[in-house]
C-alpha cells in the first residue's frame, strides 16, 4: 500500500467490492473467502469451547494464486494461503470478538468451479496453484486440524510473508488448541438475549498482497446458537456468506445507526473504524467504538477521542479477544486515562519495551467505550501505532462530546436561564457565594451585577 484513504463506507463502495466478489476480475491473483462453512464443535475445557470454520477460496483475479507448501525439488516454501478464523457477537450495541483461531496452512488446490464464476480456469501447476475463476474448499474439519494451524505472531499480514516450517508445525493438543476459543457464558442463550453471532475467515496470501489484492479476503457470515451439548454450544450458519466484508461491516449492516471508517495506513495496511452515539435518555450518551485491524503489520498500540470543554466523562470500557495456545503476546487490558480535553487508551506498554505486548494486531477487533454529558459533534480521533515509523499517528474521523457552554448566570443551576436565577444571583451575593461572582475577579461586589446582566443576555 503506497498511500493513506479515508472512507465513509457506502452504496458505491458496497457495489464495488459485491462486483468484485461475483467474479468480475482483478489484476494479477485475487483470493477471497467466498463461501463460509461448518462450524465445528471440538470440545470444551474450562468452560471454554473449541470451533473450527470452513472457508471455501475463490480467485477472482486473472493470474494463479500460488499454493506451494514445497517446491519441486521437495523442499518446503511459503508460497500458499493461510486462513484464520474468528467469531464475533452484536449484543446491546455492542460489536465485540469473541474468540480467534490460530492460521490453517493451505497445501492443495482442487480447481473447482461454480462458487464464484462458471468460468474457472485451472492452474497449469496443479495442486500448487488456483486458477482465475477457480474455488477451492477447506472444510471447517480440516481447518480445525491441529497439526496444520500455525501461529498469527511470525505473520506479516499486509506482504503475506511468514516463516516455514512454521513454528507448532505437525503440534496437537486438547480439544481447544490452536482452535477458535469461545467462553460458553458469551454464546449462552439465558446470558444474551437478543444477541446476533457471526463468523468470519480472513485470508492471507503473499501473491496476492504483492498484486495489491489484500483488502478483500475477508468474509462473514451469521451463525445461530443450538442446543448445549458435552459442555459446549452447537453453533450453525445462517444465510449468505457476505463476500469481501470483514465482520466488523455486519455491526452497521445490522445496525444502520453505525457508521463506518475505513482508513489505509501509508505503506502498511487498513483499518475499520467503526463507532455509534446512542442517547441515554438521562442527560448522557453513551460513545461506543469498535476498531478492526485487517492486515496491518505495524499493530496499533492507542486510540484516543477529544472531549470538548466542561465534559464530564464516566463508564470508560475496553474490550479485547484473547490470544491462546502457546502464541507470545500478553493479554493484559489497555489502561485508560481521562483528561480534560480527551479519553485515551494506551496499550500496556511501547514495543521497544515488550514488543509482545498487547497490541491492536491484524485479524483482530478491540472495542473502546464511555458514557458523557454531552451529545456528540464531529472531530478526528486519534490512532497511534505500536511499531514505530516516521509517522506514528493518523486522524480519523470520528465522533466526540462537544464542549459544554459555560452557563455562568444560571446561578440556580437549573439548566435554564430565567427570571428565577437574578433572586438566586441576590440570595448568592448576601450570603457571599461563589456563584455571586459573575466577573470571575474572585469577589463578590455590586459590579458583578452588571456582569449578571451581560451573561443573562449573553445566554448560553
């Protein structure tokens, strides 16, 4: 990616990228997850329950998407997919990750055709490559096969480049390693009620972010809560998989008071931000903003929002998803700090410090939140990033509480201006109250009557 955009996503955007889906063709290889299949249920330890996702992977480009995992002589490459998978939950507003996979490992193209286009043109290389047109299915069994899942942390998303071997290469363990971990209480039907699930797969492939091809190859797709059995919830799918939206598009497709940023760090990957006001019926609003990094290699280690004048900030929240399975990176909560002029979450420490610290990687969510006294205006908030660059943070749009104006003549404290407030200004200035003040001299004497007079017309 060579340079930074901004956009509000829309009808044109949606329009393009279904086009693309269909099969209409990109430059050069182009994968996506054009269908999501399964889920599986594994087994539960702990209360915590293993899925595994299907993926069925479309080239809608019109060059082959190399699926080497060894070159002719036998000796292993990096030059095939991977695919991770996630599970996300809309409940009460709210857009959160449940839980995240570690990345099947593809090593065979089957070029089928019909998924995506009736016009699939096989690999001259085989197994080895997937041809324009061509789908190719990794059932959610063989996604969840331990043997083949290799950690995200020696991954660079946005050049699709990672190690081989890989690290846990040919490793098993329980029912849950490696696998997608949900906490049951989160899926519990009797705990969240009204609640929507999904399921994503996100592809990444080092050709295909070469071709600059890499924003597309995620997807979702609803999934329903069954029945509680051995410990675990069944999960199913439901409805169509939603071609090339990464999951964080179904809070706003679901809820169109949502809106939408996506934003392409220079020379890195992109980011979704996504946010919602809702008014709380009491003099506050409550401020929810969920934040999806795709593919962006550089991480992003705080968020920050502008608080206008005279705000008072309460109910400051954080969400995150948990890493697992033997992968490096701490899952301590981001701290929060509330200023004056701002509210801003911080991871827990640089990367120069500990670069597995807990960071806004790719293929994850992280969800940032409070409640004010004041309804919103439009400002840019701020994204710092967690690997460090010559440019470490970018403006995005967004929302935040305006500043309060300074009432000063509403000497009652009422909210409103009224006759009522001059005999509140006279009860002060007998009894030498702060609010009888009205020129801000720090005393109170007759001139702060005029001053009363002036703010009154003044008004607020």
């Amino acid at each position: 990616m060579t340079g930074n955009r901004i956009s509000i996503f829309g009808v044109a955007a949606l329009a393009m990228i279904a086009g693309s889906a269909c099969g209409q063709g990109s430059v050069g290889p182009d994968v996506i997850a054009g269908d999501i299949t399964g889920p599986q249920r594994w087994g539960t330890v702990g209360g915590i329950t293993g899925y595994s996702i299907g993926t069925e992977s479309c080239n809608i480009g019109d060059e082959d998407l190399l699926w080497d995992d060894e070159l002719g002589d036998g000796t292993p490459a990096n030059l095939h997919p991977l695919m991770g998978q996630n599970i996300f939950r809309l409940k009460d507003g709210r857009f959160e990750q449940l839980g995240q996979s570690w990345l099947k490992h593809a090593f065979l193209a089957l070029n089928l055709g019909g998924l995506c286009s009736n016009n699939c043109m096989p690999s001259s290389l085989g197994g080895s490559g997937l041809g324009p047109g061509c789908n190719d299915p990794y059932s959610a069994g063989l996604n969840g096969s331990q043997s083949g899942l290799g950690p995200k942390f020696e991954v660079n998303p946005t050049k699709g480049e990672y190690p081989w071997p890989f690290t846990g290469d040919g490793q098993s363990g329980n029912s849950i390693y490696k696998r997608i971990q949900v906490n049951n209480n989160d899926v519990n039907p009797s705990l969240n009620s009204g609640a929507l699930y999904f399921g994503e797969g996100q592809y990444i492939s080092p050709d295909d972010a070469a071709a600059g091809n890499d924003d597309n190859n995620a997807s979702y797709r609803r999934i329903t809560v069954g029945s509680l059995q051995s410990g675990g919830y069944n999960l199913s799918f439901t409805g169509a998989t939603q071609r090339g939206k990464p999951a964080l598009q179904a809070w706003q497709d679901f809820d169109p008071a949502v809106t939408l940023v996506f934003y392409d760090v220079p020379f890195d990957g992109r980011y979704i931000v996504g946010y919602k006001v809702t008014d709380n019926g009491d003099g506050t609003w409550h401020y929810e903003y969920a934040i999806q990094n795709l593919n962006s290699n550089r991480a992003a280690g705080s968020f920050s929002i502008p608080v206008g004048d005279g705000v008072t900030v309460s109910n400051v929240g954080f969400h995150d998803v948990d890493y697992h399975s033997g992968e490096p990176f701490d899952n301590t909560d981001w701290s929060a700090t509330v200023a004056s002029n701002s509210v801003t979450w911080n991871s827990p420490t640089t990367h120069a410090v500990d670069p597995n610290t807990n960071a806004l990687r790719w293929g994850t969510v992280y969800n940032f939140r409070f409640d004010a006294d004041s309804a919103p205006e439009n400002v840019d908030t701020t994204l710092g990033m967690f690997k460090t660059s010559a440019t470490n943070s970018f403006a995005i749009p967004g929302v935040g509480p305006a500043a309060i104006a300074n009432c000063i003549a509403d000497t009652n404290g009422d909210g409103i201006l009224s006759p009522a407030d001059f005999s509140a200004w006279v009860a002060a200035f007998n009894a030498m109250a702060p609010e009888c003040d009205q020129n801000a001299d720090g005393s109170c004497t007759p001139a702060d009557f005029s001053a009363w007079v002036s703010n009154y017309n003044a008004g607020c």
